[in-house]
C-alpha cells in the first residue's frame, strides 16, 4: 500500500484540524503518533523527529508530549527545539501573520531570521506589483 494512504490525519487527530474547538481540552494523539512510528517512520527511514516547542497553543503542546512518550518506544529519538522569544513572549507564526496584514515590516524583522524577512517582504512586494 502506498505511504500516501496513511497520511490522514484529519482521520488519525481530528483534534488537530479543529484546533480552536480543542484548545484547553485534552486530545489523545495516540492514534496519529503510533501511524507515524509504525508504518511512516519506517518506510523513510526516519530515526529522530525534530518538534518545534510549543508554550501556547495547547493541542500541538499535547501532540508533542505525545510523541516524546511514544515515538522512543519505535525507536525514534524525539528532539525539541526551544521557541525563539521576543523578550518573555514566545514567537509564533499567528503573531506574524498578523503582523503581515498590517504590514509592520519593522517588527516583523525582529522577529523573523534574516532570510526568512527576505523572503516574506520579495513575497510581499511581488504581490504588490501584480
């Protein structure tokens, strides 16, 4: 069977596509995280899973601890990497997005590495030309 037959994750954690119901309530990744170390894994080849730490939206924090309790019984070393902060308040992609639709290219640059800034603000400007 085809490894694209097994990515559903809509069907595997629902909890996760409907992120704003489930924030603060508990959901059980269990489902998602032994698909990925028994059937996906395996088949790439994939010995490490690298996660993003996640202080602030509640669901991706469970599936992590998830797959930091799981994903070692697989065989699959789980390393999380710790949140870029501004100050005391944690980076995330929401807090930049927003900034975007404002266009607050000065604070975007401080948040963002260099060539992610680059990127987003070529991006910009090429849809400003259209």
């Amino acid at each position: 069977m085809p490894i694209v037959e097994y990515v559903l994750f809509s069907e595997t954690f629902s909890g996760y596509f409907s992120k704003e119901e489930s924030q603060g309530k508990r959901v059980d990744a269990t489902m998602d995280v032994r698909l990925f170390g028994e059937e996906i894994a395996p088949h790439l080849g994939i010995r490490v899973r690298f996660v993003g730490e996640e202080p602030l939206d509640t669901v991706t924090k469970q599936y992590n601890e998830a797959m930091k309790r799981i994903l070692p019984t697989y065989g699959i070393q789980v390393v999380e990497i710790p949140r870029k902060m501004q100050g005391d308040t944690p980076i995330s992609a929401s807090s930049v997005r927003r900034l975007l639709e404002k266009g607050a290219w000065d604070e975007i640059e401080k948040l963002v590495p260099e060539m992610t800034f680059v990127y987003l603000k070529n991006r910009a400007d090429k849809s400003m030309t259209k």
